[in-house]
C-alpha cells in the first residue's frame, strides 16, 4: 500500500508539502481581518439597534455596557460571575461541539460508503433540524437522565447537521482518477475514504468546524437555559426575569465576542492546516 499512499498524495495535490510562509501569512492575516470586520459589524447593529429602539430602560449601548462592567462599585464582582458563568457555557459548548463532530464525521463517512446508510440516516437528521429543540427538550429529559448525556445531545444537534451536510459534500469531492489511482493499487472503499476523501475534505471539514463553533455555543445556552440551570444562558433568563437589562446585555456581548473570537482561532488554524498540506 506504500504504491497506493505516494501515488494519491501527488494526486491529491501535494498534499503533505509543507505549506509556503507566504500563503500562511495570507491565511492568517485573511482571518483575523474577518474577524475584525465581523466585530465592526456587529458594533455597527448594536449602536443603529439601539438608536432605533430609543428605550434607555431596555436597550444599552456600547458605553452603557461598558460602564456597567468597569465603571460602578460592584462591577468586579459582576465580571466574576460573568467569568465564572461564561466558564461553564464553554465547558458544555466543548461537549456539544465534540460530539455533534463525531456523528456527522462517523455518519457521513458511512453515508458515503453505503447508500442504505445515506437512505437512513439523512432523514432523521433532517427531522432533527426541523423539530425546535425546545419542543425536543422534553423527550431528551425523559430518554437521558445524566446531565452530562442531556447536555452533548442538545448543543450536538445543533452541531449535527450543518456538520454532516458539508462533510458529506467534501468527502464526495473525490474525482474519478483519484479512485482509479487507488483501485489499481489495489485498495478498496475505505482506502479511498481514508487515503483521498478525508484529505480533499479539509476545506469542508474546516467549514464545518467555523459553522459548529458559534452553534455549540448556543447550543449549550439552549441546553443550560431548558436543562442544567447554569452558565450564561441561565444568567441571562433569570437576569431578564428580574429586569436587570445591563447584565442581559453584557452576557450577550461577552458571549458574542467570544464566539467571534473562536469562529476565528478555527479560521486561523485552517489557514494553517490547508496551507501545510498545499490547499491554500
């Protein structure tokens, strides 16, 4: 099989020559200006937000946020527990966000490989992005009783599907002659999954990687605020349910700029991964 591995990576495109500084550079520079740029969106919205609601009771800006968590005598203490919140929406975001990859990752390679795999399984995913998972909270309380499995079932359904769509799609890139090249060495189905499919689904996987990151956040908000009545999405509704706007706003900003933050350490590091193996 040595025949089979150098003969798909010439095919593949070089794919384990080391990537040029220059290209790296490009990567990493492309995404942290889209970072930027997403957050200057997202500035831009907030203020226009909330000079058309013009409500200084519900709606705060930039500065009223700003105030609230470094200007007032209590503003350390509420910073900690906004850490401390924060701290375990992205522990159960971690959870959902590794699982809701495996699935689509396993599910999608079985898919590829077998059509009778593919009739199955798209179906139930595609219910499962239908169905509002509020609605599916009650059944994931009945079916699962430890908060751990409620918690990678809830955020990884977000993950799930958006995850399985791309990867399938990158897996079944692989063109003819890279098939070929594997058949004549002799390798099977799981050769070409293996040695070609995954490695020309870098680009897809990486975007599902980007698209899942933000989804297991909010995910596990959906979880913590239906489940576990922890973390942020607990701080938030029981904050809304007393009418403490200023620290409604600060947990959505802080949880906003984190996952700005994180969509783009993922681009980075696929700037990364593809320019090493020659894809950028």
């Amino acid at each position: 099989m040595i025949g089979v591995t150098t003969s798909v990576s010439t095919a593949v495109g070089q794919r384990v020559r080391p990537g040029t500084g220059r290209a790296v550079l490009s990567g990493v520079s492309r995404a942290l200006g889209t970072g930027l740029l997403m957050l200057a969106i997202v500035a831009v919205v907030w203020v226009v937000s909330v000079l058309v609601v013009d409500n200084a009771f519900v709606a705060k800006g930039p500065l009223d946020v700003a105030e609230y968590l470094f200007d007032k005598d209590d503003s350390a203490q509420t910073r900690a527990t906004i850490l401390d919140a924060l701290g375990v929406t992205l522990g159960d975001a971690a959870i959902g966000f590794v699982a809701g990859m495996l699935v689509a990752t396993l599910a999608a390679a079985l898919i590829v490989l077998s059509k009778p795999v593919e009739a199955t399984v798209m179906p139930v995913a595609l219910i499962l992005r239908a169905v509002p998972l509020i609605a599916l909270t009650p059944v994931i309380r009945l079916l699962f009783t430890d908060t751990f499995t409620r918690l990678a079932v809830i955020s990884g359904i977000v993950v799930l599907f958006p995850a399985l769509v791309n990867i399938v799609q990158g897996l079944r890139s692989v063109t003819p002659q890279m098939r070929d090249v594997v058949h004549v060495y002799g390798g099977g189905a799981w050769s070409v999954l293996l040695r070609v499919a995954f490695p020309s689904a870098l680009p897809a996987l990486f975007a599902s990687v980007r698209i899942s990151v933000p989804g297991a956040i909010t995910g596990a908000l959906l979880a913590e605020w239906l489940v576990t009545g922890e973390g942020i999405g607990s701080l938030v509704v029981n904050a809304a349910g007393q009418s403490q706007n200023n620290l409604v706003w600060a947990c959505v900003i802080v949880v906003t700029v984190v996952s700005l933050a994180l969509y783009t350490v993922a681009q980075v590091i696929e700037s990364l991964v593809l320019a090493r193996y020659g894809q950028r």
